[in-house]
C-alpha cells in the first residue's frame, strides 16, 4: 500500500514504477488460435490493470474472468467518518506515473483538489525538523544542517527515476520481460539489479550522504512510506524517495475507483469468489483448472491463461493451493509487513510535540525518526476522498480527522497521548507490501506456461504504479508468448533498438 504523506518542500513520499520476474517459460497455441478464457485472481490495482491490458491486446471476443474475494480494490480502500470518506489503503499517486494518469483520464475520473500542508519530525522529545511557509529559508536550514547531503541525494533519485521512466516508451513500442531482472536489465543494467540488493543507508552513504540526513529525514520517509528502516534495498528506497512535494495527487472519490472503472472499460467478469486451488490440466498447450468458493456453493472452471495479481507469500494468506505442477510449488519465500492504519476523529495533542496551545501549531503531518520509544510512524491531518470547493482543512483546536500510521493497533494509553479527546476511532490492518531485505531474491514472473505472477514487482518496490507497470508488462509477455513472438520478449539494447524503429 503505498501509503504515503508529503515530506519537506524537497523530499516526499510515494512514487511508483514497476518490474516483473520469472523463468524462461515457453507456450502457445498450436494454430494460432487466440485463448478462449483467461482468468485473474485479485481485483486491486494489478488485477485491474491486468485485466484492462489483457482486453486491449486479445481483442474484444476473450472471456477475461477476475475473481476478487473482498473488496475491488485491494489495498485501495476507504473508511467513512462523520459522513465522510478517507483513504485508508494507498493514498498518494505521483506525477511521474503514466499508467495511473492515463487511467484516470480514460475513465473520466477527476483529480483531487490537493491541500496544502506543513510537515516536520519529531524524534521523541522534539520537533528536529519543522517546514515553514518559505522555500528558500527551507532550503537554507536543510544547507545549514546537512550540508550538500539533500543536493546529492536529489541528483540521485532523478537519475534513478530519469532510466526507469524508460519503461513507457518499451511499453509503447510491445516490448515485455520474463523476469524483474531481465527488466531492471534493460532500464538500468547491472546497477538496478545491484540496488535490489544493497541496502539503502549503505547507498547513500557511499554517495556521500551524511549519517545526520539519513537518520533525520530518509528514515522517517522509510518508515512513514513502507514502516521499514533504511536497511531497505536502495531500490525502494530511491522509488520511496522520487518526486517533490508538488507533484502528489489522488483520485477525486477515491483511489479505488481507478479499479472499479477498469474492470468496467475491460468488460471483465467479476466473480466474488476464493479461489482454493488452481490444477495443471497437461496438455499440448496446458491448462488450468481454476476451483473456488463463492458465498452460495463451490465452481471450477478451465482456463487458457491465468494471472495471480495476489501476494502468494504464506505471511498474506492467499490460501492458493497449486496442484500437478512439477516441480510443486508453493508459496513462495519472503513475508508481507504488517502496517496498520488508524483513523482517528478527535483532538490532536500538540502538547505532545512541543505545542501547549493547539492554535500555534503550524502542521498537518508529522514523521518520526527511529527511536524504541515512538508507539507511531506518522501522524497526519487527512481530507475526505470528496473535496467540495467550500471545503477547509479544520484547524489543530478543532476536531479533525486523523490517520496515524503505527507497526502495531494502539492502545488505550497511546491514544490518549496522541489525541486529548476523541470521538471514533477506527483501525485497518494492512498486509501492506513486503519485509524489504537486500538478501531476498525476486520472485518468478512465469510460474509455468501461461501462469503468470504479477505481485513479484513488489520485491523491487511497492506502489500502485509499480503495479500497474507489472500489469501491462505481464499482458504484453502474455500475448507474445501466446502467439510465440519471441522477438518482443527479453530484448537487449531496447533504447537503440527503438531509435532504429523510428
């Protein structure tokens, strides 16, 4: 869930992008003949998405099947206070990200109108950090306490971004990838594949990023963006850290929408159902037998093509049982961190951060630095997913509404340090994106012929771009693999190859 808040006049949270894995899977139809039925399980962005690119490229006479067991939408979800909704799920789109742009414009949806706010961090006793109205003094307190640290780390991140942003044009011109390595191959050689596995503190540091910066200002975005520390692979973190402040944006109503539209524009049947297990039917061109349960009896169907748009990791519980594949597979390695989002409507204790008079505090988000002590990883001041044009952010000494990221639920006493009063409170807890760890490997793309697995993307980085980047990646393979035009997959020195083209 890139669940993310607006950091510093320079630095903010939450881009996305994308990647995908696997081994080197051959399929087909043996005459040519497009896939009869081809299913999706999960109905979050990926599956959406997916299901959206899948339609595009087999053409309109493709049964596409998404299978969702809770809500469209995944980890794009709201919860209603007062009358009002909030995005509780993945909150922040940026800029850079194409796909959800291009979503949101062919689905007529509308922007958010976006509130301005004040952020700083607080280390446990103090605000250590504190944004002010001006820019430039920004800038010069940033110079004053570390150095050139922050210049560095920007030229970093948009050099970072500047290669990953190839992936559209690829995209534009068909090319897909059996594997998230093949395709950080092609972005960023072997230096993209080496930030999955170095850390992100030992990155900067290299880069000449004093101790000081990290621990003051990377860490708190780590931990308000993904609930980790800077031990993260470099990779998410660079995605975590991409962007400036002004160029965040959400989906008027909420982001969810973006899922529920594609769906429709896809055509896509939606079953509300579990899917149990999924059975290899061999065959020339194999097949797969999808079993599931649906709130009046059990179904199975077959298959041509399947996509798991699901996290598959024992941790989330996807509860897919894969039965005839040799060899078996099962879940695979690794596990999903736990994040949980509370919404509170109530009285923020600006005691708390140095503030006795409610109306002198100047802030709407506060993160934090890495201290045993802090029950919470941010605390923010949130809108509604529907902003009218009379609407006003409510001042610190009103009620607002509130959501506060923490690694565990809060208790009774947490609250009441974080809030003087309150009158609702509300707690999701998120499977949220994965334990990120520079010794992970990344999962496989292609589980099997025509059996593809778009949450391996997350192990690069999590954000609703990076899946939809996933989503059209894996329908791109799909296709090719299915008309075996092996040309489009896994090419090398695509940026020369694409020169040529034109």
């Amino acid at each position: 869930v890139t669940m993310s808040v607006s950091f510093l006049s320079l630095l903010v949270v939450g881009l996305s992008v994308q990647m995908v894995i696997g081994d080197p899977a051959g399929s087909s139809q043996v005459d040519g003949a497009p896939p009869s039925k081809i299913a999706v399980v999960g109905a979050g962005i990926g599956g959406s998405a997916t299901a959206h690119f899948l339609r595009q490229h087999f053409g309109p006479e493709v049964q596409v099947d998404v299978f969702e067991k809770g809500e469209v939408g995944g980890r794009l979800a709201t919860v209603s206070v007062n009358h009002h909704d909030y995005e509780s799920g993945g909150s922040i789109i940026h800029s850079l990200n194409l796909h959800m742009q291009e979503f949101v414009k062919q689905l007529g949806l509308k922007y958010r109108r976006s509130m301005a706010g004040k952020t700083a961090v607080f280390n446990g006793e103090e605000l250590i950090l504190e944004e002010t109205d001006w820019y430039l003094l920004d800038l010069f307190k940033l110079w004053w306490r570390y150095g050139i640290s922050f210049i560095r780390l920007q030229m970093w991140v948009e050099e970072i971004m500047e290669k990953f942003m190839r992936i559209y044009k690829y995209q534009a011109h068909g090319y897909a990838f059996s594997s998230v390595e093949e395709l950080l191959e092609s972005l960023g050689g072997s230096g993209f594949i080496n930030m999955t596995r170095r850390s992100l503190s030992d990155s900067l540091l290299e880069l000449g990023v004093s101790q000081r910066f990290i621990d003051e200002v990377i860490a708190p975005v780590m931990r308000v963006n993904y609930g980790q520390n800077v031990s993260i692979p470099a990779f998410v973190g660079a995605v975590s850290l991409a962007g400036a402040q002004n160029n965040l944006w959400a989906v008027e109503g909420g982001n969810k929408l973006v899922c529920s539209g594609l769906l429709k524009i896809a055509n896509a049947n939606l079953l509300q159902a579990n899917v149990i297990s999924i059975s290899l039917v061999p065959s020339e061109a194999p097949q797969y037998q999808l079993s599931y349960t649906t709130a009046t009896g059990t179904g199975s169907e077959l298959y041509d093509i399947v996509v798991l748009a699901t996290p598959l990791q024992e941790s989330v519980g996807s509860g897919v049982l894969f039965q005839g594949f040799s060899p078996p597979f099962d879940q695979l390695p690794g596990n999903y961190h736990g994040t949980v989002a509370t919404i509170v409507h109530g009285y923020l204790n600006t005691s708390f951060f140095g503030f006795p008079d409610p109306r002198l505090f100047p802030f709407t988000c506060i993160l934090t630095t890495e201290e045993p002590n802090l029950f919470f990883n941010s605390v923010a001041n949130v809108c509604p997913v529907n902003i009218s044009a009379s609407f006003r952010r409510k001042q610190p000494q009103e009620a607002g509404v509130y959501k506060v990221f923490s690694l565990r639920p809060l208790d009774k006493a947490q609250l009441k340090t974080l809030f003087r009063s309150y009158y609702s409170v509300q707690v999701t807890e998120w499977q949220a994106y994965p334990c990120y760890s520079s010794h992970q490997g990344l999962p496989p793309v292609e589980l099997h012929p025509n059996l593809y697995y778009l949450n391996g993307i997350e192990s690069v980085a999590s954000a609703m771009e990076m899946s939809s980047v996933a989503a059209k990646n894996i329908a791109l393979l799909a296709y090719h693999r299915w008309n075996r035009q092996t040309d489009m997959v896994d090419q090398r020195d695509l940026m020369h190859r694409i020169k040529t083209e034109l």
